[in-house]
C-alpha cells in the first residue's frame, strides 16, 4: 500500500510491507492489558478467529462467498413483517423500508409489485402536510426519517414513487429547522448536529430545492465541528465519530466546500479507523469493529477521491489508505449470518435490518475499490453487488434515475 504524501517514512515502511491476512496474529492485540476497551479488543478478537474457523465448516469451502439467496429472504421478511422484538421500532418505520429496499437493490433483486406498492403507500402515509416524513403515520416529521422516506422512494426508482415527494413542502420544512449558525435541528425543538446538515442537503440536492438561503453559513459550522483528531464530530467540541464525520465529509461535497476542511487530518484519521486484525471499521478511538462502519467510514474515500480529483489535487493517493479486501474479508466471512440470513454487527451478534443495509453497501464500496484497483472482488462475480453512489446510499442508477426526473420538475 502507499500511503498518502503527509506520512513519516517509519509509516511508510509498515504500510509498503503490509498485506491484509484477515485474523492475522501478528496483528492481535498483546495479551495480558488491563484495560477494559483492551479487554474488550481481545475478546472481540477471539471470537472473530472462531467465526473465521465456522465459517468454512458451514459453507464447506475456505472462499469467500456473498450468500444472496439467504440474505434476500431475510430481507424480505423483515420488510413484511417486523419480528415481534422490533416492535419498539415504530418511529424507525421509514428507515426500516429503506433499509430494506436498498439492501434489495444492492442484491439485485427484483422486488414484487405488490411490496413496492405497499411500501409506496406507507411512505405516502407519512408524509406531514407541513413537509417532511415521520417514522410513521402518527408521528411528526423529522429530518432523519425524512431524508430514509425519500431515499427508500428514490430506491424504488419509479415515476410513480418520486412524485410522492411534495417539493414545496419539503423546502418549508427545511427552513423551519434551519438555524442563525447554518446548522438544522432534527425536528422543531430538537438537537441540532452534523446528521441534520447532511439529511437536509442530501433531500434537498437530490430533489433540486437548493438556494442560497437554504444553506448559508452551513459549511462553516460543519467545518468547526472537525476535531483535532481529524474526525468530526456530532457538534463543535465533542468526540470525532464515524457516523458524524461520514455525514460532515457528505454534506460538504454535496455543497462544493470541501476544500473548508483539514483534508490531510481528515485522511489520517479515517485510514487509521480500519482495524487490521479484522479488517473491519471502528467508529471511533478505542471501540470495536461494527459492520455498519463498513460504509459510514468506507464510503469517505470514495468521496474524497472523487472531491479531489476535482480540486485537482494530486498531494494525496486516496484509495492507498484505504484496504478494500479487509473490509471485504471482514463483511463476507465474519459478519454473514449463515443460518437466517442477515448482515450482523460482528460475530456472536444477531443480524438487522441496519446492519444488512450498511453492512452491504460497505462491501459494495469496497467491491468499487478492488474492481479499480486489480480488477477482482473478493468471491468473484457471483459475489458482485450494485454500485452504490457513496454521497446518498442509493444505488448508482436509482440517483441518476432520480435526478434527471426532479431535474425536469419546475422550480418551486
């Protein structure tokens, strides 16, 4: 691997010499600290190594493998009918459609006219007369499960589904949760972070509502919101964290200011998130590997790659910080559930439906990758999934599908 230009020759050394052997000991954490997130760290470690050790007593075979077929009905009976230990996820209705229907895509599979119906209808039921979707019929609108109705419509990828989306309400909406400092609450009354920034340029670019009005001052306060870890964080001051830093580095593009950012902290500390025992993503410093960092981590260097290229800026070698086929070793031989289906968080966690989706859409990212790179993913063309347009999580022709139909639509 090389490394970008910003790193010391001793780094430089290391990573030229590096080939990813997932559950490698020599990258194990030393035993014997007595540290809980160390403790933690080792027991995660172990129990990876005995996943590595099933997962060829299960499938029969030491390659790797996308089980489709599994993951599609698990997917699909979700989608019908949440298990009864879901129940509390009432107000998470819109996202659990998204979900569903872009892990559908991402599979290939062709979804039934009946679901898409259904679904189509669901999502129209949430839609509030003053803009925007609650997580369901009966509940307010909010900016995170605005932004899973439009992208689970936008998944679907019919006429029929996009004009669900009132445009004009959707923009009063957004005002509505706008603040002084550029940033948006969640809701009215709600707390305002780096998440809302990103749902409401995401919704707002992909439905062409945006102004100028709209989003002053909103790249400067994302910008504060970096850490000096490189990262950002939810809000100014806090903890860098994957998930915020994904939806900052996002909204940023969509905006056209990504040039506002500390680029080479930014790139030092999203290469340093991937775990090189497991090959997986942590989130933040010192946590465990998670599969739904696969794509909030995996998808910054795809952004950045194309953001720099742009800016013509040849410093930094984007794709080298990055290892596609750890990611892709972590996602098909540790985190496929081969009994029920599913994508889990790691082993010895049960499968959902947020993991199935991110977990998926990480290895479609980094397939991206390693198909640039050599040319070959990880289990072959039998394991391919669809392309997935890093800024949205929504697959490549679902987006351009999308965009051409509202960029016909007058302006509002």
């Amino acid at each position: 691997m090389e490394p970008a230009a910003f790193v010391n020759e001793e780094t430089k050394a290391v990573w030229e010499s590096f080939r990813f052997n997932l559950c490698d000991p020599k990258n194990a954490t030393p035993e014997g600290c007595e540290t809980e997130t160390a403790d933690e760290q080792i027991g995660t470690e172990h129990v990876c190594k005995t996943a590595l050790q099933l997962y060829s007593l299960h499938m029969k075979t030491v390659e790797p493998k996308l089980d489709r077929e599994k993951h599609i009905q698990y997917i699909l009976k979700v989608l019908n009918r949440l298990p009864h230990e879901s129940y509390s996820l009432e107000a998470s209705r819109t996202w659990i459609v998204f979900w569903c229907v872009h892990s559908l895509r991402m599979l290939k599979h062709n979804i039934d006219h009946q679901i898409v119906s259904r679904c189509i209808e669901f999502l129209r039921s949430c839609q509030k007369e003053t803009g925007g979707f609650g997580g369901s019929p009966q509940h307010y609108a909010h900016l995170a499960t605005t932004y899973a109705a439009i992208m689970a419509l936008v998944s679907i990828g019919t006429e029929e589904a996009l004009s669900v989306i009132n445009r004009k309400t959707l923009y009063d909406f957004l005002m509505s949760v706008k603040q002084p400092n550029g940033s948006f609450k969640m809701q009215r009354d709600g707390e305002a972070d780096c998440r809302g920034v990103y749902c409401a340029a995401a919704v707002a670019s992909i439905t062409k509502i945006v102004d100028d009005k709209l989003f002053e001052g909103t790249a400067a306060w994302l910008v504060s919101c970096q850490t000096y870890e490189g990262g950002f964080g939810a809000e100014p001051f806090v903890e860098a964290h994957g998930g915020y830093t994904y939806c900052a580095v996002a909204a940023l593009a969509i905006l056209q200011k990504i040039s506002m950012m500390n680029i080479e902290n930014l790139l030092y500390w999203s290469a340093h998130k991937q775990m090189s025992y497991e090959g997986g993503f942590q989130g933040r410093a010192n946590k465990l590997v998670d599969a739904c960092y696969s794509f909030w981590m995996g998808a910054i260097f795809p952004i950045m790659d194309y953001e720099l290229k742009i800016l013509d800026n040849k410093k930094y070698k984007v794709g080298s910080l990055f290892d596609p086929e750890g990611l892709q070793s972590y996602v098909l031989y540790l985190c496929q559930e081969l009994v029920k289906g599913g994508i889990r968080d790691k082993p010895e966690k049960n499968p959902d439906a947020y993991h199935t989706c991110y977990g998926l859409a990480g290895l479609a990212v980094a397939q991206h990758y390693a198909r640039r790179e050599s040319g070959e993913i990880l289990g072959g063309e039998e394991s391919a999934l669809e392309d997935v347009n890093p800024l949205y999580n929504v697959i490549s022709s679902n987006y351009d599908f999308a965009t051409n139909y509202f960029g016909a639509q007058p302006k509002i």
